[in-house]
C-alpha cells in the first residue's frame, strides 16, 4: 500500500464553498483502483457546517456546550470525565465532541459534514466522470481516541463509496483449517488510520491523500447500498463491549440515529 498526502492551501470558512473545485485543483489524475482520501473538515468548511467561536470566553464555552449536545446522539456530562469533555455518541461512533473542533478553523467551530454518506458518494461520482474511471473510492476521515490508549488517530471513516467496507473472513479457514466464527477486517476504518497518520493532525496542511496499490480493497463501480450501510452498524445488543456502554447513564442528545 502506497499513501501519498496532497498538499493544499489553507482551506477555511468563508472563503472556500466548493469542495469539487479543490479536488479540481489539487487532484489533477486520480487512477483506476485508487482511494481518495478527504478529511470530514474540508468537506465541512466547503458546505458551510461552521459556527463562528464568541470572542467571550464563557459565551464561547457555552455555544460549544449547545453544539455538542445538539449535535450528539447520545453523551455524558463534562462532570463524568476527567478532562473536563463531553463524551458521545455520534454516527453509530463513540467519539468526544460529537466531532465539534476548532483546530485549524480560524476562529470557528467546525461541526461533521451535514450528511457525510452524501458527501462521499458525490465526490466519488464526480471524480468518477471526471477521471473516466470505473473503480475510484473515496473515504471521509476523522480521528479520535480509542480506550486505555495513549494519542489521537483515524480511527473509523464517517463514509465510504466505491469499494467493500468489510472483508469477511467467517466460515473461511484458519491456518490449521479453523474456519473463522466472527472476524471481518474493516477496510475502510483501516484505511482511514493510515491514511490521517500520512495526512498529519497539526500544521502539516495536506487534508487529502492518494492510496494506491491496495489489492485487498474490493472495489464497486457504484456508492454503497443501504443494505450495506446497515450492517456496519452493530447495534448494542450485538456489540462486545455492551456491559460498558449500558454502565453509564446517557443522556439523549439533539440528533437522532440514523
């Protein structure tokens, strides 16, 4: 696997409203079986998903509050954290925030993309035809950090199009003939951690990348069916760490599950 960053300019609110103009700029050939990978900010900057941040520390402290809750499905109060966060769930995904930043935003808080599966079908139709090529994919990432592990990445892809987000190993055998029970790999979250490890999280500029040479990526000439979208969700009954999650008491947010 081959990932190389994109540098870009400073993409930021108000002055950049065209996400398909920066792909134009910055991505002139894009390659059969290749993934395009685009950070859920710039997507965000370009449709307008942004709040400008209150010069007043406390009104700037409580619109964030406002943002969080609205925009999580499910969190905990900042008393429940040790550093004082808001801890959620947003996009079938436990995150902090509900993904509200204001890194690299010049004085705004950038929220997720609006509809980040609409997002990442749009890109890949449009570098699809512009290309001329049948199997591009396209990921949109974000980072977070995981339980008793020091240290941000890209842990999960809030969307995918153009490829097979699951290689399913169950029923196949192992080594000594063991057929697997439950192992699937997720392409595309994998993806995405090395594609932001590459991209960088600070100052490095280079909010798209090209991943190339990926033959365990199954590629499709079309955007991911509902069906499909359906069962990269696991609901809490089925997840391992349901004891964990239903130990806590969440408070139901502003959006709703989709």
């Amino acid at each position: 696997m081959r990932i190389t960053p994109v540098k870009t300019h400073k993409i930021v609110p108000g002055k950049d409203r065209d996400i398909f103009a920066v792909l134009d700029k910055y991505l002139p050939l894009v390659k059969e079986r290749t993934v395009v990978a685009v950070t859920s900010k710039i997507v965000a900057i370009c449709e307008g998903s942004v709040v400008p941040i209150p010069k007043n520390e406390k009104e700037k402290e409580k619109l964030k509050d406002a943002l969080i809750i609205k925009e999580a499905e499910l969190y905990l109060p900042r008393s429940s954290s040790r550093y004082n966060v808001l801890l959620t769930v947003k996009g079938n995904a436990i995150i902090f925030s509900s993904g509200v930043d204001e890194s690299n935003a010049g004085g705004y808080f950038v929220l997720w993309p609006k509809d980040p599966q609409k997002s990442a079908n749009a890109i890949r139709e449009y570098l699809v035809k512009k290309h001329g090529g049948k199997y591009i994919g396209v990921i949109i990432t974000d980072t977070t950090s995981v339980p008793l592990r020091w240290g941000q990445r890209g842990v999960f892809v809030l969307a995918h199009s153009g490829f097979s987000a699951l290689n399913s190993y169950i029923g196949k055998p192992d080594l000594f003939g063991r057929p697997f029970q439950m192992t699937s790999a997720s392409v595309s979250d994998a993806l995405g951690t090395a594609a932001v490890l590459v991209m960088g999280e600070g100052a490095e500029q280079t909010p798209l990348a090209i991943i190339e040479d990926v033959p365990f990526v199954k590629f499709q000439e079309r955007n991911p069916t509902k069906r499909e979208l359906k069962k990269l969700r696991m609901p809490l009954a089925d997840d391992l760490y349901a004891p964990l999650l239903k130990a806590v008491k969440w408070r139901r947010g502003g959006s709703r599950s989709s």
